[in-house]
C-alpha cells in the first residue's frame, strides 16, 4: 500500500492494474514540477497575466451590515472563465506538456471545470474533449456553447444519472485507452492519487491569498472560513493555508437538496458511507449493497455523490464541520446577494452564502467570516428562470 496516498484511511488508487504505471509516471512529474522554480514561475506567470489573479477578498458591506458580522467574499467568480476551476487546469495542463502529451480530456458537471480545460487547450494548441452528462449539458447550456466555441469536443453521456459521476466514468474509461498521449485533467479534489493533491496544490493559492488580504484588512485571522463543497476543489483551495491555523473554524457546505430526509439530496457527509468511487475511498451516498445512489441538487457542481478524500478525513478529524443547505436556501442566498451586493453567485457558491447567513447569527460584530465566492452565476441563468417560474430544474 502507498501509504502516501492516503488522508488517514481515506483517498489510496483504486484503478485497473493498467493505469497504475500512468499514476506513477503522474505522481513523479507532479512532484518534480511543483519542486522546479521555473514550473511554479511560469504557473503563477500564468495566474496573473491570463487568470487575472489576485482575485480581490471583498468587505460585503451590505451583507455584513444585515447579518451583523463582517463578511468577507473571496471573489473566484471574478477569475477568467468565470470560476476558481481556471486555478487547477492551468496547473494540470502545463504538467501535462511537460509530459509531452498532446491530447487532453476532462469530466465536467456545472460545466465550468470544461470551460476552462477547453480554454486552457485552445491557448497551448491541444485537443480537447469534454465528457458531461446529458442532463448537466441541458442545464448547462451556456457554457456547453463556450466549450464549443472553444474547440473542444463535447460528449454527452447517457447512462445512470445522466451527470457528473457518470461523466467522470467515462472520462476515466477514456483515458484508459489513450493514457499514452493523453493526460486527464480533474476538476475536483477526487480521484486516484494524486489528483487530490494536485488540486489542492494548484488551488491553494485561494486561501494563501486570502489569508494575507485578511491580515492586511483585519490584523488577524477570521474567525470561520466558508466553502461548498461537491468534490471539493474551491473548498480545499479555501482551507489549504488555515487548516493548521487552529483558531480558524472550517466550514464545508453541501447541497441538501429537496431536504436530506427526502433522498433527493448530495450530502455525502451527512448520509454517506466509505466506499469506494472514482479510484478512491471516501464518502459515499450508497445503498446497503454498496451501490452508489443518485445524487440531486439543483446546481449541477454539487450533484456528486462522494466527497474528496482529504474532505472525508478532515471532518474525521473534527478539523473542519460539514453542513447542508437546501436548494431553496441557496436559491434565497442567490437572489439575496444579488440585490444586497450587485454579485451575482453561481448556485453552487450560494449554498455557502446561505449557511453563512446562519452562521452569522452566533457570531459578533467584531468577528470576520470568509466565503470562497467560487463561480459567478452566469451559466446558471437558465435554472434560475425556470426556478423562478416555478417549474425547478426537473422539468
């Protein structure tokens, strides 16, 4: 066992024997460029020039002035292609021609982690191709054109739930067979080791930014730090650089759905068992045969039915709490926010603002929250309308 490969007894690389030496090749380049100054210095060169980074931490002073709590917003939504996904594929991509692969695929569900690989091949002259479920490609449908425009090939995938877990299937029964000139680039914190890593590597700069614009604000830490959570790559980017800062609360927030009772939700951590999904053992929502059960929430980056690895150890640890939000809720927080601050959220970031305001309600006046403001709500404006007409995403 690679002892390496795991969150306490969370994470390891449950794959078939034949990607096991891509892993390892991945594993050795991962390691030799986040150590290579000139691979870092070309990263963040990156980051600022074509990214836009730093991105700002926002004092939401209307929202604070309501909620009686200084609230900060780490606005993601503000990054090029609209969400913090650009932070992971610029990453992953300039590893990967390092690698000397010419090809590259992804898996995508709210439809931004495909907008940015397809944005981030298009500007290094690589194949692309994007595998999304056909029910996230019709809510999505937005951002399905950007990919096209872009150049990608987008597949739809027809099987199961028609969403992100399915598209993840194919996406790693693809590279399976082209692993040889091809490099996978995940969007979110899951998967075979060491794709966890990679994404928090690559998205920490989120909380290693926000953690010096709140000092700088403040003089100090904030006291909760707020993120939702579906895989969970904006909300380990947000913890990465507090997780030893022990006065900090940790907040992971993820989508309740129709309610955790109904069974119509995707709350791994508040249902879920260990199990094994994707090339990892983490949380899962299962049956008691181990099948994996249909995750729903009305944002399509949420609706997964498993958490990623570190996720999973860090709410076994007690280092970070993990609570759900209804789709209501963050349909409230969304229209909220828009009219109190002019920012429009993406869905999946509104479940955050909403267990904020909750939040907010134990705290002071003097204590300071937060929030990874993690897409903006663009691509969403199609589920809005019809939630808004009443009709919900079902229909």
């Amino acid at each position: 066992m690679n002892s390496k490969a795991y969150y306490g007894k969370f994470g390891g690389q449950f794959v078939s024997e034949s990607l096991m030496n891509t892993l390892e090749e991945l594993d050795e380049a991962f390691e030799a460029a986040i150590r290579d100054p000139e691979f870092m210095e070309q990263y963040h060169y990156y980051l600022r020039q074509y990214v836009g980074r730093e991105t700002p931490l926002y004092f939401a002073e209307r929202l604070s002035e309501k909620y009686r709590t200084k609230i900060y917003l780490k606005r993601e939504d503000l990054n090029h292609t609209g969400a913090h996904k650009i932070n992971n594929v610029m990453g992953q991509i300039l590893l990967a021609g390092r690698m000397g692969k010419t090809k590259v695929i992804a898996e995508t569900g709210a439809g931004q982690h495909g907008v940015a690989t397809a944005t981030a091949a298009a500007l290094f002259g690589m194949e692309c191709t994007i595998y999304m479920g056909k029910e996230d490609m019709q809510r999505q449908r937005l951002n399905v054109m950007r990919m096209e425009m872009l150049g990608a090939s987008v597949v739809s995938v027809e099987s199961g739930s028609n969403t992100l877990k399915d598209a993840t299937n194919e996406a790693i029964r693809a590279w399976a067979r082209t692993a040889e000139d091809t490099f996978y680039i995940i969007g979110s914190a899951v998967g075979p080791y060491p794709y966890p890593k990679m994404v928090k590597e690559f998205q920490s700069v989120i909380s290693r930014e926000a953690k010096i614009q709140h000092r700088n604000a403040e003089g100090k830490n904030p006291d909760v730090v707020i993120a939702c959570v579906g895989g969970g790559s904006n909300s380990i980017g947000m913890f990465a650089d507090f997780i030893d800062e022990t006065d900090v609360e940790l907040i992971g927030v993820e989508a309740a759905g129709c309610g955790i009772s109904s069974g119509k939700h995707a709350s791994a951590m508040a249902l879920g068992e260990p199990g094994v999904l994707h090339g990892m053992k983490s949380y899962l929502l299962q049956d008691t045969d181990g099948n994996i059960q249909l995750a729903h929430s009305i944002s399509a980056g949420l609706d997964y039915p498993g958490v990623g690895p570190e996720h999973a150890y860090l709410r076994d640890s007690g280092r970070a709490k993990y609570v759900s939000i209804t789709d209501t809720e963050a349909m409230d927080a969304l229209l909220e926010l828009s009219k109190l601050e002019g920012i429009i959220p993406a869905i999946e970031s509104a479940h955050a603002i909403a267990y904020a305001m909750k939040k907010a309600e134990e705290m002071t006046e003097t204590q300071s929250m937060v929030i990874c403001l993690s897409g903006r709500g663009d691509k969403d404006v199609n589920t809005i309308a019809d939630y808004l007409d009443g009709k919900g995403y079902l229909d």
